[in-house]
C-alpha cells in the first residue's frame, strides 16, 4: 500500500531508510538541515517542497537524527512536526534514546492523536540502503498497524517487544552496549596482534574466521586494513549512546565496568580529533600508545 511518508534526517542511516521507502512504492519526503543531503534524495526521485506544506497529508514520519534532544525539536520544536500530522499517523522514532525519553514522547504524541513507535534501528548503511534493518520496536497496536507499509519497506526483521514505548529503546540499549564494547575491543586485539608481527590484514584473515570473531568485528577491522576511515558510523556517536547506556545503568544500580573501560577509549578517540571518522578510528588510540603505525599512515 503506497503511504506519504517524511523521512526526517538523511544521514548514512536515514538517507538509506528514505531511499528503501521510495523502491517500497510511497511518496517520499526527505529533509535535513543539510540541504546538498536533501538535494541528494531529490535526485532519486524524493518528493519537492517543504515539509510544513505537505504534513497533514503524511501517514508516517520516521525521525532519524542523532539524539533525544534533536529528536524532541524536531516532533515539538518551533516547527514541529507533531501539532501539524492529522490524526492517525505515526511517528517512527529511530534514534538511540533513552527508555524515559521514549515513554514521554509517546504520551505527548497522543495528546495530538498521533501514534508513536519506538522504533530504534540497527544494520548500519549497507542494510539501510538495501531495506533490510533491524527494528527493535515497541508500541501499541495501532502504532505498529498505522507503521506497518513503511516498516516492510526498511526492515528486514521487526521485533515487536511490547505494546508501550519504551522497551524498543531499552533493547537498544543492549545492542549498543555490546557493539560498542565490540568495536574496542576488536580495535585492542588487532593492535595487540601489531604488537606480536601479525599483519591486520592477516588478523582479519583469521579472526573472522575463528570464535574470537563478531558482525563488529567484520565489518569494521576490514576499515583499519584499508586504512579507510570515512564514517560509516562516527566516532563521535560512541560517547553518546555509550552515555546513554551507562545513565540506564546507573539509574538501575547496575554496574558496567567493561563498558565504561570502552566509553573511555571512545573519549580518547574523540579528544584525539577524530570524532568525525568511521568509529574503527578507535584503532588508532591503540596504535598511539603503542607506538603502532596502522595501514595507510604515514
């Protein structure tokens, strides 16, 4: 069933979200605060004008920024999307938010009639271009029925965790705890192996092949091998979502000391001007300290 649907943030993530959609059959408008980005999607084929001129004829929006704070602006800031949907449509909320934050926005969602998903998202770019996500959803009913054309264009897996919001975003929570301690640790090990006259390239030979391996692992160790570090999935995403994690865990009394020691490493990374790089650039803390030179460094 072809929907008008806005996709809110065209990022690596969002613009292979919007780009699945259109291939889904929907109308589709894109839109980001940079307009060479929104320009971009047009080309493909995304709908013209402006957002505030078609936003109550949309059934879904799916809001993919970075965090909690650009995602409230953009569903109840000045412009917000909210106050201007009709009634019955559905917001998707893709960031990495916490569970909190998730359950407040859905209440305020449906003081406008307008149903809301958690819905946070994982896969990276490649699956997001290719409609074949994972969602880690939670909602009620009738917000995953009112989501349900535009979830079948992006995902290729929905996990349905719950008739509230909230708990979407708890398992992301998971999710990321485990990937980000995965990228530093894979980060560690093939600096560890540097140190010892194994090749990156031979570790990811190996490795990947061995039970020492994860999906963290492959997909990003083959970026240190090539010494290629355009983001993917920035640097700079870590000490959010990591933040993110550690705040659940400290409001839970739980302690998290393995994820904490790779919150650190990210920081470093960041401190060390590498914020904007493939999140694989953790690797060069590593070869820092050790005095390590990675492939395709001087």
């Amino acid at each position: 069933m072809s929907q008008k649907i806005a996709v809110i943030g065209l990022g690596s993530m969002g613009h292979g979200m919007a780009a699945s959609a259109l291939r889904g059959g929907h109308r589709v408008w894109g839109h980001d605060i940079n307009e060479e980005q929104a320009a971009r999607f047009r080309s493909l084929g995304g709908e013209a004008g402006s957002l505030s001129d078609h936003a109550g004829e949309l059934d879904a929006v799916a809001v993919v920024v970075l965090n909690a704070a650009q995602t409230e602006t953009v569903l109840f800031g000045a412009a917000g999307m909210v106050p201007q949907l009709r009634a019955g449509a559905v917001v998707l909320s893709c960031a990495t938010v916490p569970p909190d934050f998730a359950r407040a926005m859905e209440a305020r969602c449906a003081g406008h009639g307008v149903h809301y998903l958690d819905a946070p998202i994982s896969g990276g770019s490649v699956k997001a271009a290719e409609g074949r996500l994972s969602v880690m959803a939670s909602g009620t009913q009738a917000a995953f029925s009112a989501a349900r054309a535009l979830l079948s264009s992006i995902a290729e897996t929905v996990f349905e965790l719950g008739d509230a919001a909230g708990a979407g975003s708890a398992m992301k929570a998971v999710n990321q705890m485990l990937a980000g301690v995965h990228i530093a640790a894979m980060a560690e090990a093939l600096t560890f192996g540097m140190t010892q006259g194994i090749a990156p390239d031979q570790f990811l030979e190996v490795i990947s092949k061995c039970a020492g391996t994860s999906w963290m692992l492959q997909n990003r160790a083959p970026h240190v091998v090539e010494g290629d570090y355009t983001p993917h999935s920035s640097v700079n995403i870590w000490p959010k979502d990591l933040g993110i994690v550690l705040d659940i865990a400290r409001q839970a009394e739980f302690a998290a000391p393995i994820t904490a020691a790779a919150m650190q490493q990210f920081l470093a990374a960041a401190g060390m001007g590498l914020g904007s790089e493939d999140d694989a650039a953790v690797a060069k803390v590593y070869a820092r300290n050790a005095g390590l030179t990675l492939p395709g460094e001087g």
